[in-house]
C-alpha cells in the first residue's frame, strides 16, 4: 500500500531508470554498476570500498535511507513526556481532564488525545476522529481543523514551575500565562515536575546557544573573514582549473595511444605506451577528485555560517524597511494635521497604546480648573478574585473566561469654588505637606552624600550596537555600561520610597477609601523619576541583595533579593510607620528599534497591621521613546486597578494613566481615577499627572442614572507633590537626593550587596571601560554556576531522584491568600543575620 506523505512534505522524486541496481559513491554521486566498474579501474581502493559500502547499505535499505537514520528520526519526533492531567479552566468548570504534551521547550495541553505527528501546532492526519465522520469520509476542512486543535502552549524557557501539594502544580511564566494542574498521584506529578526541568533547562540552553551564535555572527568582521574564504577558494578552484589542463592532456594522449594501437605494428611496445598514458591519466583524475572534494569541503564549511549571515541581514534590512515607513507615515501625518489644526478642534487623547507619539515637553504642568472635570471608563468585573481570574484568562487561551468586559462611563465634576482659583485651593492645604519628621528622636542621624560623580562623556556608536538588538526581550541583551546608571534594578525598585509620607498619611486615615486614595497617589509617586531619567539600571545577579535602612531619618527599612533568573525576578520587603509593603516584581520588554516597551509583572501589596487593611496592584506600562533619533523621552500609560483585601475587601480603585499625545487639549501626563467602596459607589476621586502632583478630593453629591451617574466633588487637597531635583542633576544621571545615596559605601551589609558590585562600582567612578570588563566577567561567572545547575539536575533526572531547584536566602515561596499562586515572601531574617554579622548563607556572587 502507498504511504501518503505527510503535509509540507515534498513527494520523494521518481528515481532515473539505471542499468541494474544504483551505487552511491562519496560526493552523493548515483552511478550505474557498470559505471563503477570502470571508475574501480582508476579510483584508488578506499573510494572502491567506500562505493561498495554504499551499494550494500542501498540494497539492505532499498528506500533510500538507513534504518538507523529513520529510528533517529523517529526518535526526534517523539515528544518528551505526554499524557492525560487535569487543569484548571474556570469556575465554573473547575479542573478538567486535558491531554498534555511536553516537546522541544513547549507544553501543550489538547481536549482529546494528540497523534503521534505535529505537537506544537495541532493533531496529525492520524488522530482520532468521531464514527460518523469515519463513515461520512474525510471532510477537506479536516486538515485544517486539526492544525488548530491545540488549546494552549506555554515556553518553558522563561517559566515558573512550582508544586502546590502532593498532586498539583502551576507553571507560570511571570503572569502572562499560568497553568493549574493536577496529576492523579505524587509520583505522576513528581514525574511531570521532573521532566519539565530538565526541559527548561534545555530550552534555556538550547536558547541561550543560538543567541551567542547569533552575536559570533553578528559580532564577526565581515570583510576580513570573506577576504580569507575567497583567497581559500581561489586556490581551490586554481588547484581544480590545473587538474582539468592535466586531465585534458592526459586524455588526449590516452585517445591517441588507442588509436595508434588500432592500427599500427609492435603491438607490445604501443600496449606499454597506453599502460603509461592510462596511469598519468588515472593520477589527474585521482588528483582533480581529491581538489574537488577539498573544494566542496571548504564550501560546505562556510556555507552555514553565510547562510546564517545573510538571513541575519535580511532580517535587519526588513526592520529598517518597517521603521522608515513607519517615520514616513508619522512624518505625513504630522503634515496633514499641521495643516488641518485649529486651537478649538484638537482632538481628545485617545485610549490606544498606538497613538502616534512626537517629542514630549519638558515637564508638565499643574491640573487645571478645567482638568477638575473629566469622563471616566471603569471597567466592571464580576469575580471578586481578580488576580486569579486574570491569570487563568491569559494563560487558559480559549478555555479561560475573560469576566465581564463592559465598562461603565461616570462622569466627574468639581464644585464650582467661585472664590478660590487653582493656586489657592492648593495653598489652603500647604499646611499638610508630607514630610518626614525627625521629632522624638534621640538617635543621631547620619550624614549623607547628596551627589554622586559626574557622568563622564564616552564617545559611543550607538547604531552599531542597537541594530542586533531589534525583537529581543532588553533584559537578554548583553548592552555595555554606556546605556546603564550606576544603579541596580534592586536599588531603582527601592525608589519607590521616595515618597514614603504618603503611606504615613495614609496609615492615620479612619476612612478606608480615603486611605486608598492616598495608596493610590503613592502608586502614582513611584513614576516620578521616569520623565528624565533614561539609563537603564544593572540587571541583578541571581543572589543579589540591596538593603537601605533609612528608620533613622525616613522611618523605613527595605530588602531587596534578585530571586530568579530565568525570567528574572526580584522580591521586595519595606516596613515603615504603620505600614509594610512588599512585591514580587518581574516584567517583559522589547526593543522595536524606535522605543523599548516595559510591561511590569507581578504584584505589589501594601498593609497597615492597624485597620488590617491591605491593597494590592500591578503597575503600568512604559515605554521609552526616540531611542535612534531625538530626544530620549519616557511616557507610562495604561489602566491601573487597585483592590482592596482582608478588612478592605470590596474597595478598589481604578486609574487610567494617558498616553502622551500631541494633538489634545488634556494635560500630557494626566493621571485620573476614582475610588470606590464595596457597593461600586465613587466615594473619592484621584486627579493630576504622574511627573508633578495627585490631587484627591471627596464626592459629595450623586446624580443621573444608574448607568451614567454623576458625581460632585468637594474641595481638592494635594496629596503628592514632587520635590524637583537639583538643577545640575543632568550633569549625575538625573539622579534625585535619595538616588545619589542608594549606592553610598555602607559598612555591615551582607557580600552580595549591590553597594559591593565592582563593575557598578566602577562605573560610579568613571572607569566605564574597565566596568565593561567587569561586567562580562560577572555574567560569565553566572552562566558557569547556571551550567553547573542544570549539569547536576540532569544527573538527577537520568537517576531518578529529584533535584531541588534553587532557593532564595532571604525570601521563600508561599502560596499566595486566595490563590494557587507560590510567590517569594520575606522570611524575617535578615536584619537578624546582620545583628549578627551571620553571612554564611551567603553565596560568593562578586
């Protein structure tokens, strides 16, 4: 019977009648046996051997190939583990039974079970199919149906895999997608847990290779490498044109011999002038076989290498094709509507994240009375566990349930202060300006730097070095220090407390909305710094730590521990007054040639142990514009909701950040929000921009319908005001007071300090060129411990025992209240350890 080939799989040619049996001899050559015969008369005796070889092996294997390349591939086909699970769906369903595959990197999970063909994209010809579709025949739609039964996949590359208890287990890749899945007993979960290590470890490897790969190729000098390979070559091809002349001279003389043994006398002297010409004849041959063979050789050698070059440069071409156009197209736009506009028909600022973006202003200014009043989509959700609902949504593909999606439109308005202009309404609450304050305290405070050294001025070719970097995700890439700020993204996230009043403010507030809305202008605080502040910090080691005991003057500790590396993670723990907040922080950024985009991940959490109050959110995106032409600039936009828990479970607020836009009458940078109470009325409303101030103000009065309502505010008061930095600060990396002290030398911290980090430290002094040696150093320190990892779990694999995957010091996994999730959380032995001078858990990492 015919086998029919699989799809996107070429028909095996028809071979050419031969005489007999084909023989196959090196260079891939089909000959006849009768050819060979002749060939066996001059070809030396190894090719002899060779070609015999060869015509056994076609006659034990008649179709072409060898049985022991049909069972590799065989073999590369199968998928690393599969088998029926159960996973969590939604709430309605619950757990339900899915067939998973693990293959190549990626889990797939199937309603029925997979066939033994395709498992990254869908089912094979050969899965099963319903009786009445067996007997109504194959339908012409089936091929493509079954190409997209797959109901989701996950990259193990980047992924979290953590078990819950004796039969579950999630797979996370930072919260974009996570599966909940539950195996029938402990050995089969520990079975599944254990291969999918060993496959991330793989994956990472396998990823990892291809980019160093691609950064030998990218990082090559093309002219010097080509300029070598065409000299090779052309001796090659001198040494082929010089066998050809001996060839051709050789056989002529062969061909003249023959033709005088025909014909003439002496029959045994003219027998001994052929026997000489065939031998000469025989050696050019045996001689133009061997420079071909060297020529094929070293054409083969450089043909990957070339192959992988030219792709690379086409790729890079087709980038720069999209971004011209792309400027093209903004270019015109940007004619068209200088042309059209007026001052009364600037349009509104629109909710799309691909609003054409121009260079920003300076700084931005002060709400306005007219900024008072404003519209406001919220959106309204049916499940009270929003984190778990979100999780499932985008990581269950089709089967997860979005929730709700409608929104609803309130409108804001502020009451009409007839006797109060803008100026003076923030001026009447001057008087609760947060600071800090140093009363009742009889420790002496200690004295600190308030700048760092000056930003050296390196000559940089940025071109050179961005190019290779479009579509990758900019925490992979292996960018110099000339991009960076002395900083490390520990002590970037430990910024966040710069503004540490507010929770004070907030941990006094009776009410539980007005206590969100000042979480909420505290959120908003945190972004402050991004408007000129374009360096990109340190990617932590795995074991980095960042303390920063400020009780002394701010009334706040933090810890900071670099948790993960694939993908990379930090956790977070902060204790003020009244107050501690931590988070669990990672995120996803690309780099598309005219902007980075960063997408946060995670969660943060703020609690004040007094009211038992606690409220969790997850950050906005930003994205840094003009990265090959212009002025650097930042923008953060997006929707921030922020839910209350515990004892203010039912609160929340929802906050809209709005993209920067050139063509609107709006604020640029304007923040707006509202806050709500456990029955969705507005009880206060958030107003201002995230680079200047929040203003909050109550609502006193509701009116319109239930679906539209309106409702009025009281007097605003400022919650947050940003304090500017010095006006030489752009001479230091924009850096504010708090951020020049961040990385001052400390005595007693623990070894893995960022403060201890040489590369950072020398690029604080202005030793850019020595950092960058450092840095390679260091990385190259890390990949090493990350082999010897992965070398020892696949020890324990192969034996079957499991491998304990690494563990924080300062932090562990517990599972988060109200779902299945495991994040890292402060185990409260740090400042001990350091009471102590106790680092022996502390890893060399430096």
């Amino acid at each position: 019977m015919s086998e029919t080939p699989m799809p996107g799989m070429a028909k095996p040619a028809t071979p050419t009648p031969l005489l007999g049996p084909s023989v196959v001899v090196p260079g891939g050559v089909v000959v006849a046996p009768a050819v060979a015969a002749v060939a066996a008369a001059t070809v030396p005796a190894a090719t002899v051997n060779a070609a015999a070889a060869a015509a056994s092996l076609a006659s034990a294997n008649p179709n072409g190939g060898s049985s022991t390349s049909v069972a590799a591939a065989a073999s590369q086909a199968e998928p690393d583990m599969k088998g029926w699970l159960l996973k969590w769906t939604n709430y309605l369903k619950g757990y339900q039974k899915r067939w998973f595959v693990l293959s190549k990197g990626v889990l797939s999970y199937y309603r029925a079970e997979h066939g033994a063909g395709s498992y990254a994209g869908g089912r094979s010809a050969a899965g099963k199919l319903s009786i009445r579709r067996r007997r109504k025949g194959p339908r012409p739609e089936n091929q493509a149906e079954m190409a997209h039964t797959c109901r989701g996949t996950i990259s193990l590359h980047g992924a979290l895999i953590h078990t819950v208890d004796s039969c579950t287990f999630v797979i996370s890749n930072g919260g974009t997608q996570t599966f909940h899945i539950k195996a029938a007993n402990e050995v089969e979960r520990q079975s599944w847990v254990t291969a999918l290590e060993l496959a991330k470890a793989k994956a990472i490897r396998a990823m990892e290779s291809d980019e160093e790969e691609e950064d030998n190729t990218a990082n090559t000098i093309p002219s010097e490498e080509l300029n070598l390979v065409v000299r090779e070559l052309t001796v090659r091809l001198e040494n082929l044109k010089t066998c050809y002349d001996l060839i051709t001279k050789h056989g002529a003389a062969l061909q003249r011999a023959l033709s005088e043994l025909e014909t003439g006398d002496d029959l045994a002297n003219k027998t001994k002038i052929v026997s000489e010409r065939a031998t000469l004849f025989r050696i050019s041959s045996n001689a133009m076989i061997n420079a071909c063979s060297d020529y094929l050789q070293t054409a083969q050698t450089q043909g990957h290498k070339w192959s992988k070059m030219l792709q690379h440069e086409r790729d890079q071409k087709l980038h720069l094709e999209e971004m011209v156009e792309q400027l093209a197209r903004q270019h015109s736009h940007l004619e068209q509507a200088a042309t059209r506009h007026r001052p009364n028909a600037a349009t509104s600022a629109s909710d799309d994240e691909d609003n054409e973006f121009y260079d920003a202003q300076e700084e931005g200014g002060s709400v306005t009375q007219e900024d008072s009043s404003f519209i406001l989509n919220i959106p309204v959700t049916t499940h009270h566990n929003h984190r778990r609902n979100s999780n499932d949504a985008t990581g269950s593909s089709s089967e997860g349930e979005d929730g709700n999606s409608e929104t609803q439109q309130v409108l804001v308005v502020a009451e009409n202060l007839d006797n109060m202009d803008v100026t003076d309404r923030i001026s009447v609450h001057s008087s609760q300006a947060l600071t800090p304050t140093l009363a009742n305290q009889s420790k002496v405070v200690r004295k600190r730097r308030t700048r760092v050294p000056d930003k050296p001025n390196y000559p940089l070719n940025l071109w050179s070095i961005i190019k290779n970097c479009i579509g990758k995700d900019l925490s992979k890439i292996p960018m110099p220090v000339n991009f960076n700020e002395p900083l490390s993204m520990l002590q970037r996230l430990t910024e966040d407390f710069e503004y540490s009043e507010i929770l004070d403010k907030a941990a006094q507030a009776k009410d539980t909305c007005e206590q969100l809305a000042y979480v909420t202008a505290f959120t908003v605080s945190s972004y402050s710094t991004t408007s000129n502040r374009t360096g990109k910090p340190f990617n932590p080691l795995l074991g980095e730590t960042y303390e920063c005991d400020r009780t002394d003057d701010l009334g706040w500790r933090c810890i900071n521990e670099q948790v993960s590396h694939h993908p990379p993670m930090a956790a977070q723990y902060c204790e003020g007054r009244g107050w501690r907040c931590w988070q669990e922080f990672t995120m996803t950024s690309k780099f598309r040639g005219k902007y980075i985009q960063i997408v946060p991940l995670g969660y943060a959490h703020v609690e004040f142990p007094a009211t038992g109050n606690r409220y969790t959110w997850r950050k906005v995106t930003t994205t840094v514009h003009n990265i090959i032409v212009g002025k650097l600039w930042v923008d953060n936009h997006g929707d921030m909701e922020i839910f209350g828990e515990r004892n203010a479970k039912g609160v929340k607020c929802h906050l809209k950040y709005l993209p920067y836009s050139y063509f609107t009458r709006d604020t640029q940078r304007r923040v707006k929000g509202v806050v709500m109470d456990s029955s969705n009325q507005v009880k206060w409303v958030v107003n201002g921009t995230w680079d200047s101030k929040i203003e909050i103000a109550p609502v006193t009065s509701t009116s319109g319908s239930t679906e539209n309502p309106v409702y009025k505010t009281g007097n605003y008061k400022t919650a947050w005001t940003r304090r500017m930095p010095p006006p030489d600060s752009d001479r230091y990396y924009n850096f504010t007071l708090l951020a020049c002290q961040l990385n001052e030398p400390e005595p007693g911290v623990a070894p893995t300090d960022s403060r201890l980090r040489p590369d950072q430290r020398l690029m604080e002094d202005g030793k850019w060129n020595e950092s960058n040696q450092e840095k390679l150093r260091l990385e190259e320190g890390q990949r090493a411990r990350r082999r010897q990892r992965e070398a020892e779990a696949e020890t324990a694999a192969a034996e079957g025992r499991p491998y304990p995957p690494y563990e924080p010091i300062w932090f562990g996994k517990e599972k988060e209240e109200g779902t299945d999730n495991l994040v890292h959380v402060y185990n409260g032995t740090y400042w001990d350890a350091k009471a102590k001078g106790d680092w022996s858990k502390c890893s060399t990492i430096f």
